[in-house]
C-alpha cells in the first residue's frame, strides 16, 4: 500500500528502516540504482518497469526485481536500496555504501535526507556507466541475439528518459481510500513517540445506514463474509430497514473490505461507492479530514 505512492512512506511495510541500516558497517562501497521500461515484456495493460542496484566495483547486481505499481516512484527507490544494502541478491556482505550514484530525477529528492543521515553521499549524474551496462547486457542475453540487432545508443537514450505520468486507474482509488482508512484508524490511538493524544476512541460507535442489497454486496462480495463476529451481526440486519451501529473500527474494516471487493468493473464501482460514503460518514463522525476525491 505504500509503493504505489508517490510520496515516501518509510517506516512500517518498508524495506528501507533507518534504524535496521544503521546497524550495518559503512563501507566504502558505492552503488548505481535506476529503472527502465521493459517494452518487450509489457502489454496494452500492464507496462513492466524493472529497477536494479549495482555495485560498481565488482558489477554484482545486489537487487532486480519488477515495480510493482508502474512507473517507479521513490518508495520503489527507498525499497531497492534497503534491500541492496540488507539483503544483497550476491549473499554477500550487508553494508551501507559511501555513495550512491542516480539519474538526475525529479522523483528523488525526498529521499536524499534519509540517506545522508545514514552517511550515504549521493551523486547525481544524466548517466550510470555501470547500470546501463548491465540492462544492455540483460537484453542481449535475453534475446539470445548479436550484439549487432540491439541498438545500445537508442537502448541508453531511453534509459535516460523521464518517467512518465502515472495514470489513474481504480486500483488506484482503491489503494488511496485504503491508505486513508488506516491513517484514520491510527487516528484513533495516541502516539507516545510524536506526542499526539488520541483523536477519537476507535471503539465508540458511529451509526450509518445500509440498505439490504448494501448489506448483501458487503456480505458476498468480501471477506467480512468470512468472520465469525461481524458477519453475524450484519446478518442479522438484513430486512430491517434501519441504521447500522457499529465501531469506528469495524466500520474502518468494512470500508477497506470493500475496497478490495467485487469481480468486474461494475460491480467494483459498486463496492467502490460503498466504500466512499462510509468513509465520508466516518470522517465527518470523528471530525477527521475526508477521504480522497475522484480525480
């Protein structure tokens, strides 16, 4: 739920945690990371963008793997590089390097801060010797080809393309209500460590009202079905007609249950609707911020 995001979310979910990196040695070491579109392997609905941390002296590839929600954002960044540095693809030594070279990219900076903490100089460069080496050696041993049917200048030039634009989809939408959701649920919890009391009691109740076919999509369409608390209790209201009563917590569970509801297009605008006014309702019930709009 965190990658997706265009804003960094380290912490909790993350690969990159200050505080486990900063129990490695810090080496002299110095490292290439960057991203590249996979043309060959993506499809009309589903684009691959593949990201690589390289260790520049000896060319090892201490982590690859494919981004998970296309284009790459700077949690995607933050995740390789936590597991270069905690859990190289070489099984060899966990450090923290001295530098870390990247292509000069308008989604990076909010990471840089992290990094020096951790005493990681950053270098920013158009382009990556080593990196790029690597994604034309890739290619070339993945077509099997000379290295004559490989265009390495066109390969290059499009490595130092910009990211494209992410576009919105309802995965999308689905992922921010989410995100919201658990930012309200925390809401409800006093936070020792910043210093904010709690704003709410998650246990007290927030009443709503679900008519029968609402109740039915919640009690077919998602896991609710399968809990042995909640679901009997919202059985046992269908065909009454009346306002739900339930906790800001278990209310918090049905609005992410839905999120993650319904087989189709329609029928997940429909969980997706849903899900949307009890998150209005609950915000304006708690007195806490409101979800995410329709873009």
């Amino acid at each position: 739920m965190r990658l997706w995001s265009d804003n960094l979310k380290l912490g909790k979910g993350s690969a990159f945690v200050k505080r486990d990196l900063r129990l490695l040695p810090l080496t002299e070491a110095e490292f290439e990371a960057d991203f590249w579109f996979d043309a060959e392997s993506s499809t009309k609905r589903r684009e691959v963008w593949t990201g690589m941390v390289i260790e520049r002296e000896s060319g090892a590839v201490l982590a690859m793997r494919n981004v998970e929600w296309p284009p790459p954002t700077v949690n995607d960044l933050a995740n390789f590089l936590g597991h270069a540095m905690l859990r190289p693809l070489t099984a060899g030594d966990r450090q923290r390097p001295r530098r870390v070279h990247l292509r000069d990219r308008p989604q990076w900076p909010e990471l840089f801060p992290h990094l020096q903490q951790l005493g990681i100089e950053v270098v920013l460069a158009d382009e990556l010797p080593w990196f790029d080496e690597a994604v034309v050696e890739f290619l070339q041993h993945r077509r099997h080809a000379s290295p004559k049917l490989l265009d390495e200048e066109q390969i290059r030039e499009d490595l130092r393309c910009p990211f494209p634009p992410r576009k919105p989809t309802s995965i999308d939408a689905a992922l921010a209500l989410m995100h919201w959701t658990d930012d309200l649920l925390k809401a409800g919890y006093a936070s020792a460590r910043k210093g904010t009391p709690a704003a709410f009691d998650p246990m007290s109740t927030v009443t709503i009202h679900l008519t029968d076919e609402e109740l039915q999509l919640i009690l077919t369409d998602t896991y609710v079905a399968r809990t042995k608390k909640l679901r009997p209790q919202l059985e046992s209201m269908v065909g009454l007609q009346r306002d739900i009563e339930l906790s800001v917590h278990e209310w918090g569970r049905l609005v992410c249950s839905l999120c993650a509801a319904g087989e189709g297009a329609r029928a997940r605008k429909r969980a997706m609707t849903l899900a949307g006014r009890i998150a209005r309702s609950l915000a304006g019930a708690v007195g806490f911020e409101g979800p995410p709009s329709k873009k």
